[in-house]
C-alpha cells in the first residue's frame, strides 16, 4: 500500500497539465485567428465587385491551367495563398499568362491591363492569405531613411550570385536563367522578393523586412541610373565576356597584318 501511494501522482501533477494543455489549444487557435484575419485584410482591400470581375477574369483566362478555384492541375500549381503580390507580379510583367510550357515564364508584354490586373489580383487574395502589393512607402527611393549602400551590401549577399554583381542577370541550370533587373519598376522588384518567383527564393518580413527591400530596390536603381562610365557595357557579365572581345579583336589584328605582309612579300 506504501509503495502504491508512492507511485500515485500528485492531483497538483494534473492540474498543471490541464493548464499547459489549455495553453497550448489557445496559442494554436490564436495563431491560426491571426492568419485567417490576415487573409480577410488582405481581401478586403479590394471591392467585392473586383473581386467578382477577377474570378470571371479568371476563368476565362487562367482556369485551363490552375484550375476552378485556382486548386491547380498537372498543367499549374495551386494559386491559393500565393497573394495578390504573386498574381501582380507574373500578369504585371507579362510573364503570365504563358504562351508555352518551358523552363521558366518569359518576360512578355502584359496582356492585362493594370485594371484587370489589379482584378484577378483581387480574386487569388480572398482564396487565402499570401503578401499582398506593396504600399508606396517601401517603394519610395527617394525617402529619408533609405541606406543605399547597406542595399548593396544586402544585394549582394542575398542576390548577387544569381543575377550578377551589375544586375544584370546570369545564367542558371537547365535552361534557366535569372533575369536583368535594369528597367524593372519598383512594385515588381519588391513583389519578386516578396513571393520568390520562378528559382528565386522567397524573402519573407523575416528575412528582409521591407525597409530592407526598399534600400535593395533604391541600390538597383542608382546602379541603374549610373550607366556604364566605363565605356561599353559588353553585357556587364565581366572577365569572360571582355576576354572573348580582347581575343576575337587580338586575333582578328595578328590575321589581317599576316595577310598583309604576306601580300607585300609576294
């Protein structure tokens, strides 16, 4: 009877796990609240009648591919969660819709215009929280507390090794590519980091907040803006396009003199 009593647990043992069960149900639901809601605000930046004109626009128009309700199909993936970021970025820059299936969506000119862009954006945020376009005021390079030289330095931490030191793109595995970021806007910079399309990586708040990503986007653009003092640019993809220039020309001088003296001689 001792050696029972012993082995019996407290009833303060009990307790306290029904407490730290409780705990941890009320975290869950409030986390799983806080994302539902931020879904909801994110849906609810747009009209109810946008968001019926971008599901018509929808299917119409993307629903081949990603399916009824955007759930996906073994031609697209499932678009529910993505954002409205997602969405403005791929139809902004024309990217989609595809014209065919290939390593990666090519840059195009947009068949939407930015209404129905805005649309189909609308539509694809109220199937679920993802980011949502960003405000001006991380798109805003000229604004007071812009560090651009801690831009490139995250530059080319984060980024430099796919599109190049310059920004000027590079080449990547299988037919893939990372695309020049000269002459793209601001809004489509940041959307990218935000949603990681195509290989990029995603860049969540977490990673670079979005003071982070505004002093990125006003570093692509003073690099942008400063051209090529240097003379002829050569694709800004460095020694190996230079050297191939040295050696096309070099070799091209020693021919023509050897032909000419060759025909003196004679």
């Amino acid at each position: 009877m001792k050696a029972l009593s012993q082995n019996r647990r407290h009833p303060v043992v009990g307790v306290a796990l029904l407490l730290l069960g409780l705990l941890l149900t009320g975290g869950l639901y409030s986390l799983a609240t806080n994302m539902n809601a931020a879904g909801a605000n994110t849906a609810s930046q747009y009209s109810s009648s946008d968001i019926a004109d971008g599901e018509q626009l929808f299917n119409a128009n993307c629903a081949t591919c990603h399916g009824i309700g955007a759930t996906g199909t073994d031609a697209g993936p499932s678009l529910v969660g993505v954002g409205a970021a997602s969405v403005d970025f791929q139809v902004g820059t024309g990217r989609m819709p595809m014209q065919m299936q290939g390593p990666q969506a090519q840059l195009k000119p947009p068949q939407f215009n930015e209404e129905q862009t805005a649309q189909l954006s609308a539509y694809v945020a109220s199937l679920g929280a993802g980011p949502a376009v960003p405000e001006d005021e991380y798109l805003d390079v000229d604004h007071e507390d812009v560090d651009i030289a801690r831009g490139g330095e995250l530059f080319r931490v984060n980024c430099a090794m796919c599109h190049n030191a310059a920004a000027s793109g590079g080449a990547l595995t299988r037919g893939k590519y990372a695309p020049t970021l000269h002459g793209v806007s601001e809004k489509h910079i940041y959307e990218a980091m935000a949603t990681g399309p195509q290989n990029m990586p995603v860049f969540s708040d977490t990673n670079l907040t979005p003071e982070d990503k505004r002093d990125v986007i006003a570093f692509l653009k003073e690099i942008e803006a400063q051209g090529s003092p240097g003379g002829f640019q050569l694709g800004s993809l460095g020694p190996v396009s230079e050297g191939l220039l040295i050696w096309t020309l070099g070799l091209g001088l020693v021919i023509g003199f050897m032909v000419w003296l060759t025909s003196r001689s004679s």
